[in-house]
C-alpha cells in the first residue's frame, strides 16, 4: 500500500507548491493587476479542470481491472479510447474559450484593468488544455497499474519546470503575465510527451498487441458511462467547496478570511488522503480484474488501516499545532481570533472526511460510478445545503458542521453501498461474461 500511496502524495504536494511560486513571482511586480489577473485566470482554470478530474478517476478504474486481469491489450485500447475522449473535449474546449472567458469575468466581475489582463493570461493557458486533459488520463492508468513511480515523474517534470519557467519568463525576461501562462503551456506539453513515452514503452514491455482497438463500442461506451457520472459527481462536489466559501464570505471579511485559512489545512488533509485514496483505487481494481473477493476484501482492509492513521495523525497534529499554523498565516488578531475558535471543526475533520476519500477509492477501483454520483448528490443537496438553512442560527459554527455533516453523509452512504453490493456479490464480473461488458 505505502509504495503505491507515498509517491502519489509526494505528486500531490508539488502542487500547492506551484500556486505559491505562481503568487511570488507575480506579487513582486509593480502593480498589484498582476497578481489580480492571475489569481482570477487561476480560478478560472482551477474550476474548469477540477471539473475535468473524471478524467483521471474513470481511467484509474478500469486500467486496475484490465491490469489485474493481465489484459495488455485491454490497457492499450483503454489509453488510446481515454486520449480520444480528451481530444473531443479539449477541441470543445477551445473552440468555446470565448464565451467561456466572457461568463468567467461577468461572475467573478474583476476591474477592467484587471479584466484585460486576466483575458490576455487566459487566451495563452488556454492551448494548454489538451496536455493537461492528457496528463490526467496518463496518471490515472499508470496509477490503475500500481505504478505510483509514473505519476510522481509527470508531476514534478510539470510543476518544477513550470517553477523554473516562471522564474526565466517573468523575473528576467520580464513577461509578466504572459510569461506565467507561457510557463504553464510549456510545462503541460512537457509532462504529457514524457507521460506519452512512459506509456508506449510500458505497452511494449508489457506485449500489447500492434494496432489500436479504438471501435469497441461496448468498451467505450462504459468508459462514457463511468466518466458522465463522475463529472455530475464532481460538479456536485465543486459546488459543495463554493457554497461554503459563499456562505462565509456573506458573514463577513473576518469569517471570509479565517475559513480560507483553515481551508487550506483542509485542502493539505485531503491531497495526503487522497494519495492514499488513488492506492486504494489500483489495489480495489487489480482484485476486481482478477475477480479475486478475498483480495479485494483485503485490499479495502489495508486501504482502511491506512486511511485511519492518517486522520489520527492530522487530527493530531491539528490539535497540538493548528495554533501555531494559524499564527504563521496572518498577524491580524482578529482573524486569528475567528480562526482559534472553528479550530475544533478542523480537529474533527480527519476523521470524519477519512471515510468518503477511502471509500471513494474503492468505488473508483471497482467502477462503480453511479453510487458515487447518487451519494454525492444526495450529500451535497439532500444535507449540506439544508443543514446549512437548519444551523444558521449558530454562524460560522453552524456552516462548518454542516460541511462535516456532509462529508459524513457520502461516508456512511458509500458504506452502506458498499456492503450491499459485497453482500449481493456485485462488485466482481460474473465468470461467464466478458471483462469489459458491464457498465457501472
């Protein structure tokens, strides 16, 4: 578990890494637009491409299965079915990067100063959608071959040449803003031609056979099953994250800021879970593949012990240091203030939001998209947005418990999923049928 898990968080954390580079290199620029126009472009592509992440999670599953399945071939026509799909999207994608920006900038209503910039710095990121669609799809079927190895050297490639760029680009040649997005479309390309050579060396060594089987529809279109609903499930969950920085921000600038300091603990909690999560997902899916219940009942077993130790340490680690962290963050008394005291929910939150990303693993692992989909929905609309009108009453308190509320619902609903289908023997193909035939 631990030599698949420890390189995927190590990838994860290269990732706050560059937005804080990305924040230098333009904060130190003699107007502040700058560093105002990348922060909007960034929360621009941030949403647009978390809302792509599907990509990643969908090839993850069903790469573990055809791996464990020892099916060469079946991961050759996956990698090339996947690209195909990031082709359509990425073309859609740009074709549309017009309207996209105008909706961007009349929602997030930023100066005009800032607004030209922002469209300048959008219009080169923009071109790098195809490698960063591609880059997801590589991840996730290296990781669905428990080759957490690949994905570690795409990451850091991408976010450490991105960082040298940023440097090059807008610290000596001085091109400001275009210089950063410059970096970033470099930087992508980069990542996806070495992640695309990983790739056809792996399919050699691995036998696949000559020529691409890109028109199996039945193949494909449970690969378009999966993804549809993990993208509704992911926007489900996007929505979550925005309704509750929303719903602070109306409480005002003291609430607004002290929540985004603990949500950045939130957010360093969820990539360390989430590394092991992408574990989980290549060892649930290499025992689905082989239709192995034993090894997958283990494989959810070892993925749990870890998960669980983990949120002990961060919840830990919360208690005994989370005041010393807030004071690093900001000298503003009264935000520290705020900060200091929704510090409990954030003690709280690794052990409740343990379940949902260990779970979640395991159903990405075995494909089972649609309970994930149903779960999220019923979560985020069913719980969180309700809960939230019911605990009003209590401000920022009531909102955080809330979202833990939430959290805890797509827990105990993907439990509850998952031991019906241990119990009604659905989580592994039938003997008789072909892999590959049914659609989660």
């Amino acid at each position: 578990m631990w030599r698949i898990a420890a390189p995927l968080i190590l990838s994860n954390v290269t990732v706050p890494l560059l937005g804080i580079v990305d924040t230098a290199v333009v904060g130190h620029l003699d107007s502040p637009d700058y560093l105002a126009a990348v922060a909007v472009g960034a929360v621009v592509f941030g949403f647009m491409f978390t809302a792509f992440n599907f990509l990643r999670m969908g090839t993850t599953g069903v790469a573990a299965q055809h791996f464990g399945a020892d099916d060469a071939a079946g991961l050759k026509s996956l990698l090339g079915q996947s690209l195909l799909v990031v082709a359509g999207i990425s073309l859609a994608v740009i074709v549309a990067q017009v309207p996209i920006l105008a909706l961007a900038l009349r929602l997030i209503a930023p100066e005009s100063g800032v607004s030209t910039l922002a469209a300048e710095y959008f219009h080169i990121r923009i071109w790098a959608a195809p490698a960063v669609l591609a880059n997801f799809v590589l991840v996730g079927w290296f990781i669905g071959q428990s080759n957490g190895r690949v994905p570690l050297a795409i990451m850091v490639t991408v976010n450490l040449l991105n960082i040298v760029l940023d440097i090059l680009f807008v610290v000596v040649l001085d091109w400001r803003v275009t210089g950063v997005a410059a970096a970033s479309v470099i930087a992508e390309y980069t990542g996806a031609a070495l992640g695309l050579v990983l790739a056809w060396r792996t399919l050699r060594r691995l036998g696949a056979p000559a020529g691409w089987r890109l028109g199996e529809r039945t193949v494909f279109a449970r690969l378009l099953s999966i993804n549809a609903s993990l993208f509704v499930r992911t926007l489900a969950l996007m929505f979550a994250f925005g309704f509750l920085t929303a719903q602070g921000a109306r409480m005002g600038s003291l609430v607004l800021a002290a929540n985004a300091i603990l949500l950045q603990f939130f957010y360093l909690l969820s990539y360390a879970l989430d590394g092991l999560a992408n574990a989980a997902e290549a060892l649930v899916g290499r025992a689905v593949g082989r239709r192995d219940l034993s090894g997958l009942r283990r494989a959810i077993r070892v993925s749990m012990l870890w998960s669980v130790g983990f949120a002990v340490l961060f919840s830990l680690a919360f208690a005994l240091g989370g005041p010393l962290l807030i004071r690093l963050m900001t000298g503003l008394p009264e935000v520290r203030e705020v900060a200091f005291a929704h510090l409990p929910w954030l003690v709280a939150a690794p052990l409740v939001c343990l379940w949902p990303f260990l779970y979640d693993g395991v159903f990405v692992g075995a494909t089972r998209a649609r309970e994930m989909r149903d779960t999220m929905l019923l979560a985020a609309f069913g719980v969180f947005v309700p809960g939230w009108y019911l605990l009003q009453g209590f401000g920022n308190h009531g909102l955080w418990a809330a979202f833990l509320a939430f959290m805890a619902v797509r827990g105990i609903g993907l439990h509850l999923w998952l031991a019906k289908l241990l119990r009604d023997g659905r989580l592994l193909p039938d003997a008789g049928k072909p892999r590959g035939t049914d659609i989660a």
